[in-house]
C-alpha cells in the first residue's frame, strides 16, 4: 500500500500543472478516493460525478458520488450487495446495478444515498442493468427468456416496458433524453445495430450507416446522438442526427479506431486508439477537431476514455477513466477552459451545468 499512496501522491502534484492546447487549458484530478485500489467515473451530472470505487476498508466495489474531489466521495453501496456502480445520473437520482448473488447484476435506482436503493429488476428477469435516465424515466436491459432485452422503466419494477424489436435476438437501451431512447438492437445477420426509440417497441428506428457491419448509439442530447460504427475490423466514433443517412465518420486521421461515449450537442468525449493504445479523447463535431485528453495524465497513465461532458458555455466537464502502472483503472476528471494568460490564475470549478447522461462503453471489434 506504501507504493501504491507514493504513486497516488506524485499523481496528485502533477495534476497541479495544466496542459494547454489550442486555445485551451486542461487540467486532469484523480478522482479515486486515497488508498483504494480502482475506480472508475462512469459520467457527470451538473457539478456532482459518479461510477464506483473499490472501497479498501470493505474490499467492495461500491457505486458512488464525488464532488470534484476524491475526499468528497459518497459510498452507495447497498447493504448486503457483493458490488455495484452508477451508469447514469439526472437531477437527484442515479441509476446501474448491484450484485447481491455472485454474477447476477440487478437493475437499482438511488437518490443520494445506500440506503435509497430500489430494486427494479423485472418480474420474470434472471438479471438487470439501467444505463441511462432522464430522472423519471429509466433505460437498460432486462433478461428475459433468455435474451437480452431493451427496457424502459418509470421508478418500479412493474413499470418496465419491453422495448425489443420484433426479430430481435439482443437489444438494450444505452442512453436517453426527453422521450427519446437510444441503443442497439441485433435484428440481422451482421450483428447489433444503432437505433431509436420512442417509448414502445414498434418505434424503433435503425439508424446503422449504409456499409457498417455494426453499430450502436451510446448517448443522445434528444437530437444528437453519438456511438460507434464498425467497418470491416475496427470502430469508429460516429455522430449521428436521427437518422441512418446522418452519420458522421469523427474517427481521427491517425487513430486505428475510436468510439464517443456522450455529448452536450456541441462537444462529443470517448476514446481513440493511438498507436495502441486507447486514449481518453474530446472532439467538437468533426475528427480534425479531436483534443487527446491521454496528455494531461502524464506518461504513468494509460488506456484511458472518457465518458461524460457536462458544461456552462464556457468551461467544459469531462469525466472518464484512466489505467495506473498497476494496471488498475481510476477515475478521473477533467477540466477545460480558455487558455488564461500566462499571469491569470488558473479556474476553479463553479457555475451551473447542463447535463446529459451517458455512460462508458468502450466495445472494440
């Protein structure tokens, strides 16, 4: 554990100095709470950011909440759950899954604190996830049948709305906002596709680009929609507006592969391979315009995505995950604002923030 505080502490002190690139300062801040091994954020939701951390003193993997720091970290752990971690967060509720049998996850929703957790897991389900809410509205899978199946739920168990395509082998339900519900569903021989929906399973929408093998929407502001799309071997970050014909290749130049894991309708985050090696990326509606997020860790940090944005107009949230030199994942976040002077102070964190939920989802062909 001695070595493992050290390294955390040189993290600390090299966060201190910020990265500056075009026009922009970016400043990284570990978000894993102090002696605990792994973490990881899993996005943002105005000034509050959420995913789990490894609790040392219960050797538990617990869903949480941090206020920009790691010392403001709240364990919602349930009682009695083997794990669990947020997916997604809106207003004053938080949803993802908790394990109280080894190997079977159960969709949960929360409001602040471990002793909020509801279990929402479908009657007739083996196993649940929620992905994605829009505070009243809650969307995931459900196991059913033996398939995995897109869902909508409204706060109950009993609320749940099977959302599966007719046809479909596989569906989930991967972000939301407003009405609109996002995700992927198998309905051909290539595999799982992006799609749309609107509250029932009869208005999905497939929106897989013309050429892809596969596809899958991962966050939607309601009109922007971001994920990836495979063609041939590897991903690429796509950037979507509601239909198939609107797909927009934002995979850079000098990547192998990428994916975007959220949006604020201007500003997209999520991952490029660079020589390979997955590093945390921020792109602003085109590929020339991708920022490597990787550099602001400085060399002992790896593989990393991001998977939350969040802004005020002028300084951009994003949350995300980052590998150690232990090999463990941290949670990270990451702040970025116009470049100040050379004389100005650097910005502190503050002002009220949009929020649109997401989650990770870094799947590579």
């Amino acid at each position: 554990m001695k070595l493992l505080a050290s390294h955390i502490a040189a993290f600390a002190v090299a966060f201190l100095l910020p990265w500056k690139s075009h026009g922009q300062t970016i400043t990284a801040t570990l978000l894993t709470p102090p002696g605990d091994p792994e973490g990881g954020a899993s996005g943002i939701n105005g000034a509050q950011q959420f995913g789990y951390a490894y609790v040392t003193a219960t050797f538990t993997p617990s869903a949480g909440l941090w206020a920009g720091t790691a010392a403001s970290f709240v364990d919602l752990n349930p009682t009695g759950a083997n794990n669990s971690s947020i997916e997604a967060a809106m207003g004053t509720q938080q949803v993802g899954s908790a394990e109280f049998t080894e190997g079977i996850d159960m969709a949960v929703i929360w409001s602040g604190t471990a002793a909020s957790f509801v279990n929402v897991n479908p009657a007739g389900s083996a196993h649940s996830v929620l992905f994605a809410t829009t505070g009243t509205q809650q969307g995931g899978f459900a196991y059913i049948n033996g398939r995995t199946t897109a869902g909508l739920w409204s706060g109950t168990a009993a609320s749940f709305v099977n959302l599966n395509p007719a046809g479909s082998t596989y569906s989930t339900v991967n972000g939301m906002a407003g009405n609109q519900q996002v995700g992927e569903a198998d309905s051909s021989t290539n595999g799982p596709e992006a799609g749309i929906w609107s509250g029932t399973a009869g208005s999905f929408v497939n929106v897989n680009p013309t050429g892809a093998n596969e596809s899958a929407l991962i966050a939607t502001t309601g009109t922007q929609q971001v994920g990836y799309a495979i063609f041939g071997q590897e991903s690429v970050a796509g950037l979507w507006s509601g239909t198939a014909a609107s797909f927009v290749n934002l995979n850079p130049t000098f990547a192998t592969a990428s994916q975007l894991n959220a949006t604020n309708g201007t500003e997209q985050v999520g991952w490029a391979d660079i020589d390979g090696t997955d590093s945390a990326g921020y792109w602003s509606g085109t590929a020339n315009s991708y920022r490597d997020l990787q550099y602001s860790l400085g060399s002992g940090y790896q593989n990393s995505s991001a998977s939350g944005i969040w802004t005020n107009g002028t300084t951009t949230y994003v949350t995300g995950t980052a590998q150690n030199q232990a090999g463990y994942e941290q949670a990270i976040l990451w702040t970025i604002t116009p470049a100040p002077e050379p004389s100005s102070a650097l910005l502190l964190m503050g002002g009220t923030m949009l929020a649109i939920s997401s989650r990770r989802r870094a799947k590579r062909a």
